[in-house]
C-alpha cells in the first residue's frame, strides 16, 4: 500500500486529469508539447495507431480519447476497451468515442488486471509510461499485467518521453522538471535502454524508434 511521499504511487501520475485538464489537454500537450518540446508531432502517434489498432482494442491510460477518435479501423464497429484510473479521464474519452460504445474499466495497471484473458487484438498505451512511478524496471510490471490480455499475434503499442535524453530545449526542460517535481510524470532518468531491458523482459518481438525525445514502442505476444 502507498503512503505519502512514496516514489512507487500511482495516485500524482493520474490525479492530475481534472475535467478542466482535460479540456485544454488536446492543445495542450498533442498541439503544442508533443512537437515543440519533444519534437514528435501527434501524427506519428496517430500513425502508429492506424498501423497496429484492431477490431478488439484495449486502450490503457485514455486521457481524452483523442488518438481512438481519430486513427482509422480495420472495421467500421471496433470492439473498444478504455482502461484508466481516472474516472475524469474514462467519462470523457467514453464521452467522445460514443459511437463505438466503448467498455470502460477503472484499474491501475500496475497491478493485475481484470480483463478477460487473451481478448485483445491490439493493445494502445500512449503517453502512459511516462506518468508511472518510478523507474523502468518498476514500470516493466505493466507488460507483465497487460500481455496476458493480448491475443497470440496482438500487438502493443505508443509512446513515451524519455527525460533522460540529453539536449532536451527549453521548454522541454521547464515541463521535464515541473512535472517530476509535482510527481505527475516520473522520467528523469528514463532511458532508451531501460525501455529496451523493459520490453525485452516480456516479448521476443519488439522495436523502439525515437521521434525526437519521445520513444515510439511496439511489441507482439
Ligand atoms: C498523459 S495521459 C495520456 C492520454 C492519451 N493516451 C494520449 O496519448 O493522449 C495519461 C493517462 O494515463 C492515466 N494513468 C496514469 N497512471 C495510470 C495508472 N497507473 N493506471 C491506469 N491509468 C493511469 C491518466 O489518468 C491519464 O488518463
């Protein structure tokens, strides 16, 4: 159980998607951080969802839905599954991705979670890995809950921020800092190495391609 000051709790990593977060999020961070600071645009994420998404898709860490209401499906009705901790952040992707009526799932998966086993065809967890305590081998624990819900051949997929990176610019440095002070990202020292040592842990097949600071992963079960 998490106390106060504990650099392994979930609760600063989440909490911080209040309803009015949430409404300035979309400029916010996938207009104007994604490219600016970390010099990956939202498209190349947008890219990495039309590629991989699937006609049964769970998506871990939803924020506003933004990617699921954009990237194109390989059918007109996908099965969507939103999983968050946030029930801000579940109420308002759920809001927008209406007309798929996604399932929603309140959990943090760091620990298990309790989804049907071997379910997914794909398996999105954008700009989440960031926002988890502590390091990456803390943060492993995530595929380690997730594959068990993939379907053999699935693939999981998104992106993370790596702080660690030198040569962050200005405003990447005033977010990097601003946010592992509040505890709302912890990724000062998350590299490209650990990501790799995360992965390789769980999946035999998996890449890594860095977009500007910001690490774009996929791995299949
Ligand atoms: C930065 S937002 C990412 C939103 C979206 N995936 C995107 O790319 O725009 C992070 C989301 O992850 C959720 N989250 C943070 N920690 C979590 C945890 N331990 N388990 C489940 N969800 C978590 C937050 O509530 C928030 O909705």
């Amino acid at each position: 159980m998490p106390t106060e000051n504990d650099p392994l709790d979930p609760e600063p990593g989440q909490a911080v998607y209040t309803p009015g977060i949430l409404a300035v999020y979309n400029t916010a961070v996938l207009r104007i951080s994604q490219p600016l600071a970390w010099g990956c645009p939202s498209r190349r994420i947008l890219d990495l969802y039309d590629r991989h998404v699937s006609a049964n898709h769970l998506d871990i860490g939803i924020g506003t839905g933004y990617f699921l209401n954009r990237c194109t499906y390989p059918v007109e009705r996908p099965e969507l599954t939103l999983l968050d901790m946030n029930p801000n952040s579940l109420r308002v992707a759920a809001g927008r991705l209406r007309r798929y009526s996604p399932a929603t799932k309140q959990g943090n998966v760091l620990e298990p979670v309790d989804l049907p086993e071997e379910s997914f065809g794909s398996v999105g967890m954008n700009c989440l890995m960031h926002c988890l305590p502590g390091e990456f081998t803390d943060k492993a624990a995530v595929f380690e809950n997730v594959k068990p819900l993939m379907k053999p051949g699935a693939w999981l997929f998104g992106s993370t921020v790596l702080g660690a990176l030198p040569d962050q610019n200005l405003l990447g440095k005033a977010i990097l800092h601003s946010y592992n002070r509040k505890g709302i990202w912890s990724n000062y020292t998350d590299d490209l190495d650990g990501l790799n040592k995360a992965l390789s842990q769980h999946f035999d097949v998996f890449d890594v391609t860095m977009v500007g600071k910001s690490a774009l992963f996929r791995a299949q079960r």
